[in-house]
C-alpha cells in the first residue's frame, strides 16, 4: 500500500484514461508511473517512488511533455525514478581486497 501525497491527488483525474506502470525495486522501493492525454491531447506525466511499507519519497507531475508519446514519457520517468533512488540510497560499496596473508592461510598467525 503506497502512501499517495497531495501532489498525486491533485493531478489524479478518473474521466482520463491513463497508463500505469509498477516496479518494486530489490531494496523494496515502488516506483509508479502514470502517463495519460490531456484533454488537449498533450502527454502528462505522475511519478511517484514510495519507500518500504508505502512510506513517500518522491512525486512528481509532469503536466506538459508536448511532442512526447506515453511510452516514450513513461520510459524517461523510470529512468528518472532509478537515477533518483541510486542518488537517496546508493549501494553498499563492495569491500576491497583483504591484505595479505588473508585469514586461514597456512601463513597467517
């Protein structure tokens, strides 16, 4: 369950249809994107990232993305959505080599 903020409802509009695309990341993070048409046929864009157990991180709407299809705009939200989350929680950096002699080795003390 994802804790939609105001941002979301105030773009939320059920008389359009839109696309709507999930994805839950390993970390647990939800990325959610909408894209639909405007009743001026102008693309319009919502991205939200929620954290773990719905928490919100991020909204956004996008309400002119002119020139842009909904598949185009829905894919440059979710590469926007990933840059966002390996900036706010960037992976653990993997530890480097152990110094020699290493732990077990017939030479270690």
């Amino acid at each position: 369950m994802r804790n939609r903020g105001k941002i979301y409802w105030e773009w939320a509009n059920s008389a359009l249809h839109s696309r709507n695309y999930d994805e839950r990341l390993p970390c647990g993070t939800l990325i959610n994107i909408q894209a639909r048409l405007s009743l001026e046929n102008v693309t319009q864009l919502f991205l939200g990232i929620y954290g773990k157990k719905g928490v919100l991180l991020l909204e956004e709407v996008h309400p002119d993305c002119r020139g842009q299809k909904l598949s185009a705009a829905m894919a440059w939200a979710l590469e926007r959505a990933h840059d966002w989350v390996a900036k706010a929680f960037p992976a653990p950096k993997a530890p480097g080599p152990e110094p020699l002699p290493r732990r077990g080795s017939r030479l270690h003390g």
